[in-house]
C-alpha cells in the first residue's frame, strides 16, 4: 500500500511540472503589465521600467520561471504584487471558504443525485426514468453564471428569503469570531445558533448554483452503474432466491455499482475546489476561485501562478485518496 502511494506520489511530480509550465506560458501570454496597473497609464517609462526591475519582471522568461520553481522547491509561493501580501497567507484564509463551499455543492449532488439515479435505473424506461434523465440533461446543460443570477434573483430579489453574497451578514459578522475559518464548523464549535443559520443561509445558493452540473453526471453514473450490476447473475440468483427487493438493491447492486459513483465523485470535487471561480465571483465569496480571478485581472503573477498550483496539488491528492479507497468498497481491490 506505502509503495504504490510513493510511487503514484512521484509520478505526480511531471504532472506538477508541466502544470507549471503551461501556467506560466499561458499568464505571459495574456495581454497587460503589473507595473501599469499599479502605477497607473500616467506613469513615466523610468518609473515604469523602475518598478519592473523591482518586481523582477524585466528579466527573460525563461530565469522568471525557473526562479518560480526554486521558490516552489523552498515551499515559497511568492507574494502578491498588488497587495503586498504573502500568497501563503491568502491561501491560508481562503481556502477554508472555497473548501466549505466545494462540500456543500458535494453534499447535495450526493444527496440528491444519487437517489435520482437510483429512482431511474430501477424504473427503467418509465416516465420517473425519462424525468430523471431530462433533469440531468438540463442540469448539465446549464450555465454555471446564468443559474447563479438566476438563483439571486428568485431568492434573493424577488422572494427576499435567502442573502445574495458573502459568507456572513454584516450583522452577524460582528460578533462572530472565526477559528478554524471554517464559518459552519466555527459556529458549531462556539454554540452560535444565531450564526449558524445565518452561515447556511449565505451557503445555500451558491452550493446549489455549484452543485447543478455535479449532481446530474452522478445521477447518470448512477443509473448506468446500477443498472449493468442489476443485470448479474448474482441479482438474478438473489432475486429467486426470495431475497426482499429493497434488500437486492442497496446491500447486493448497489454496493457493487458504488466504484465509478466514487471515482465520479473525487473527480467533480478536486474539479469543484478550482473550478469555482464563476460562483465564488457571482456570490462574492471570498475563496480562492475569486480570489484567482481578481489575479487575472490585475496581472498578478504570483497569485495566478501560485493559486493554480496549490490548486493543482489538491485535485491530485484527491484523485489519490479515490483510488485508494476502491479497496475499501471492493475487498478484491489490492495494492500491492
């Protein structure tokens, strides 16, 4: 088990590599300077010039970048440009919001997209069937920017029962005291019934926006996988045994249908910590999805480059967790 972690942890190191690169490359490519959005366009070409060679920007790109990978060698992501701030610092403050919100969009693709897939492989070609697979169509379907005004709209504008941005409101936030920056996991700890609903309010519509597209791939996965299980000999072989139907599908199918639900899974959440930068954008929250796309904007290199690459690291850490758990749903599964 140990061997085959090590030798999967080192076969990630090329992959890194080349997430580096194609970063790197990418970011220069876009059009801009740091040092005119910080200086402004009235700035003059020595204060200009001045303030490159101050933020390194003036040398080749090939001695920027390999500067990049000593400083990712010595665990130094650098700092911000604009802010002055350490990137290891923002994503210290930052990555628990993004985290918090990837589980709750986890949370209810899991708990609704598997039941509806389950619903629909054991009603084959009825109309729950085709009800199920006409929503997953269309969850899959729609756009992640739209659904999100959409969402604030009816909730938020027009029905006025949930907040439209942030973690917090204001009010809330001023006797709330974050501990682990966990906001929900904060207000359980300090009892705070107050906040805590007022936290789950604020996470309600962009966990939902988030976990549209999720929720339909694994309600499809679901079926898919339940129904080529449900086609065994061994269901066939419970089923006349006089086995309870309710018994046959969750102790005998499902179980064994579980491995592609699971790799599904881990693939979508790795997906969902770096691919929020449009909710986090359209709700304001402040995770590291927002936070990159503000990089972006401003031509802040250290952020962009340092934010991919820690996202970069989680998504294959997570892919690595997954495999290891096949072991744990399939007990023919060894590592050897």
């Amino acid at each position: 088990m140990w061997l085959y972690i090590l030798k999967r942890l080192l076969g990630l190191l090329p992959v890194l590599l080349g997430i580096t690169l194609l970063v790197f490359c990418f970011l220069h490519l876009i059009p801009g300077d740091p040092a005119v959005v910080l200086l402004g366009e009235r700035a003059t070409p020595e204060q200009l010039s001045a303030l490159r060679e101050r933020l390194g920007l003036n040398q080749p790109l090939p001695i920027q970048y390999l500067t990049f990978l000593g400083n990712l060698l010595r665990f130094d992501l650098g700092t911000s440009i604009i802010s002055g701030i350490p990137i290891a610092d923002e994503l210290k403050s930052r990555f628990p919001a993004t985290l918090e919100l990837s589980a709750a969009a986890i949370l209810v693709a899991l708990v609704l997209g598997i039941p509806a897939g389950i619903l629909a492989a054991v009603r084959k070609n009825s109309w729950l069937d085709n009800l199920m697979m006409t929503g997953s169509l269309v969850g899959v379907s729609l756009p992640v920017y739209w659904l999100g005004l959409l969402l604030i709209y009816l909730f938020s504008v027009d029905l006025q029962w949930l907040p439209p941005s942030g973690r917090i409101s204001v009010d809330a936030g001023f006797s709330f005291q974050p501990i682990t920056g966990f906001y929900v996991l904060d207000a359980l700890l300090q009892l705070d019934s107050n906040a805590l609903k007022d936290i789950l309010a604020h996470l309600v519509l962009p966990a939902l926006a988030l976990g549209t597209i999720p929720l339909a791939i694994l309600a499809r996965i679901t079926r898919s996988a339940l129904l080529e299980t449900l086609s065994q000999d061994y269901i066939r072989t419970a089923r006349a045994k006089g086995v309870p139907e309710l018994w046959v599908i969750p102790r005998h199918a499902l179980r064994n249908a579980l491995l592609p639900v699971v790799t599904i899974t881990g693939l979508q959440f790795g997906t969902l910590l770096g691919g929020a930068i449009l909710t986090e954008t359209i709700f304001s929250w402040p995770g590291i999805g927002s936070w990159i796309y503000d990089g972006i904007f401003t031509r802040d290199y250290p952020v962009v480059q340092g934010g991919v690459v820690f996202v970069a690291i989680a998504f294959v850490l997570v892919n690595l967790l997954v495999d290891i758990s096949y072991a744990l749903f399939d007990p023919r599964i060894q590592y050897r």
